[in-house]
C-alpha cells in the first residue's frame, strides 16, 4: 500500500492498511518480515495546517474553580465540553457523580446541596 492511502487514516488504524505495513505512533512506517524492522518515514500528502489551541476549561483542586475563567467549574464552556464528549445521559450523569466525590473530598465545608446542584443536576 503507499504511503499516501495510509495517510488518510490514523496512524494506529493498522487494519485500513491491508500491507506488510505497520504504523508506528513516531510518524513512521514499519516494514514487518525482516529481521531487522526498516523504518521509512510515512509521505506528507497535505500542508500541515496550524491548530488553534484554545485552553480547555478544566478544574483547579483543590477550589474547583476553572483555570480559565476563575468561574465555580464546571463552568459554561466546561459542561458544554462534557455534553459533547458525553452526551446528554447516564454515562454524564455517573462522570459528573466522580467529580461531586473528588469535590467532597477537597470542599469538606462545602454544603452538600449546592455541591450537587454544581456538578450533578445540570446533567439532567
């Protein structure tokens, strides 16, 4: 296979490839048989575009505010991160639970109710 058609897939996507190639996570390609592996470098088909980086609106413990914004988290940006990586369900609602737990742990004081209005509730 060339190079070119592995480079429209993940480099881990060994099963797309359907050659004696095996993708390595270091940009290369390994050629299996041989006793001693022959790396080559995987061919660029494209220009590499530059990623915007946006900081990601995550928890500083142990506040729990967001680094970002200074907001209680999860914050705004943060629960719509979550819905998108979660969606609106049980697998949300039991991941916002941990966080309730850590939260707990770190905000002793922190009255109960207005804890889970924060990090679980809102799943719903």
């Amino acid at each position: 296979m060339k190079a070119a058609a592995l480079s429209h897939h993940t480099r881990r996507c060994l099963p797309c490839t359907g050659d004696d190639a095996e993708a390595t996570d270091h940009g290369t390609r390994q050629i299996k048989g041989t006793q001693q592996a022959a790396v080559e470098p995987l061919a660029q088909t494209e220009a590499v575009q530059p990623v915007m980086h946006t900081p990601e609106h995550l928890a500083e413990r142990p506040a729990w505010d967001c680094g970002v914004c200074g907001q209680p988290w999860p914050c705004a940006p943060a629960r719509e991160r979550l819905i998108r990586q979660y969606g609106r369900g049980t697998a949300l609602a039991m991941l916002a639970w941990q966080y309730l737990e850590e939260a707990v742990r770190d905000l002793p004081d922190g009255p109960p109710g207005v804890l889970f209005e924060r990090f679980v509730r809102w799943t719903r």
